[in-house]
C-alpha cells in the first residue's frame, strides 16, 4: 500500500504538472485536504508533511477534530451542506465556507461571525451541471445572490465553487469548469475558483482553479461509511 507521504507528494507533483501545462503558477493553486472521515492522526501525519488547509464535510466530525488538534496552525474549511441551525458553530471555528448557496445562510454566517476574527471567506456553490441531488443554486441566480450578499460585513465573498456532474466526459467536465470561470471573472473582486477532485485535478487547473479539493488521492479510498 501506496503511504501518505507517497499519495501527497504525487498529488502535489500534478497539480505541479497541471499548473505548468497550461502556462500557470502552482504557487496559485491551494491544494485543500479532504479530510471527511479520517482520523485527526491521518490530518495530523498530513500536517507533518506540510499541509495546512483542511476541508471538512460535517460539522460534528469536524468540531472533534478541531478540538483534537487545536494545538495545530490549521487553515478550516467547511465545504458541506449547510443547515440553519448550524451557521453560529461554522461562523465561530471556521476560515472558510465554500458551500453557501442561499441568503438566509450567508446572512446569518454574516451576523454571527465573532467580530474579534477576520470575515469568514466565502465561495458560492453553483449547481453547475443543474443536478438535481446536488446543493448549490444555478448560474441564472448568481447575480441576484451576489447582490444580496456582497456587501455584508462579516463575511468576504471571494468566489465560486462547484462539482460537476460525476460520470461526464473529459470534454464535457471541462466546459463545466470553464463555466464557472466564465462566471467568476464577471465579477472582478472575486479571487477563487474552488473547483477539482481526485478525479478531475488538471481539468480543473487547465480552467483556473485555485482552490483544488482532494480527499481520496491524499488519504486513499475512504472505508468508513460517511454519515449523512
Ligand atoms: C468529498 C469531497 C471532495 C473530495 O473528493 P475526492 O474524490 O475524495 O477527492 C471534494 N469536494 C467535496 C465538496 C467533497 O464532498
């Protein structure tokens, strides 16, 4: 079996690659750590290996990690579904959210983000492949929502998120993503484009991701069965 150490230096080498293949810096791309499902010892022998930004699922799992590894300079970002009820606990132990799609939860993550820490950096889910399963709201709403949002103090809208439909073909992957580039640069404040998985990493860079998430190709295929 391939170790942590392995799976981390190969996905770095590629997004290395990907980055150089179409004319662009690695330094532009952060790789996020998927780390829903794994034990703080699989973050933490990550950490020791330099990686500082986490991505977590569900906030229950993500809260014990935290607590478990709050001696540790680890950069949080929630990239789950979002419940209302929810938003206090996320504004308060998070640095980023990339899953908000609607106003009462950017609201809300606004108000109750503590005032003795920066805004919350927050990037925008589009239902990019208008799935039904799928969170997020639909490239026609984004205007409206960014309108409502843009200006609240607690949070920093910094971009675009989005996962495209799973068993499309290379060419149709890739058009998804440039559709989100597409959207994103209509809005020059905007900075992040938080877009690629295992599956589809150099699609992504190739269209502008700057953020790219990656959990099986770091930590290996997960076991554990994921709560919902
Ligand atoms: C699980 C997950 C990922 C990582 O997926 P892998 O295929 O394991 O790399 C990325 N983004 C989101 C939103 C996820 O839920």
């Amino acid at each position: 079996m391939k170790s942590l150490e392995n799976r981390l230096l190969k996905v770095r080498q590629d997004i290395q690659q990907g980055a150089t293949a179409c004319g662009r810096s690695s330094e532009s791309i952060t790789l996020l750590a998927v780390s829903k499902t794994q034990s703080p010892d699989q973050l933490e022998a990550a950490y020791n290996l330099g990686q500082r930004a986490f991505g977590e699922n569900y906030l229950q799992e993500a809260r014990e990690k935290q607590q478990a590894l709050a001696n540790l300079d680890i950069e949080w970002h929630f990239i789950g579904p979002i419940q209302s009820n929810k938003t206090r606990e996320i504004a308060e132990h998070f640095d980023w959210v990339h899953s908000v799609d609607r106003i009462k939860i950017a609201t809300r993550l606004s108000e109750q983000r503590p005032e003795n820490l920066p805004p919350l950096n927050i990037c925008l889910q589009i239902n990019i492949d208008n799935e039904s399963t799928k969170s997020g709201i639909e490239l026609e709403k984004l205007p409206e929502l960014v309108e409502q949002i843009h200006s609240l103090p607690g949070i920093r809208l910094r971009g675009l998120m989005a996962i495209p439909r799973a068993n499309n073909s290379e060419e149709q992957q890739l058009d998804s993503f440039q559709r989100l580039a597409n959207a994103k640069n209509a809005y020059p404040f905007m900075d992040t484009l938080s877009m690629g998985m295992s599956s589809d990493l150099p699609l992504a860079i190739a269209a502008g991701a700057t953020i790219v998430r990656i959990g099986t190709a770091i930590f290996g295929k997960r076991s554990q069965k994921e709560q919902k």
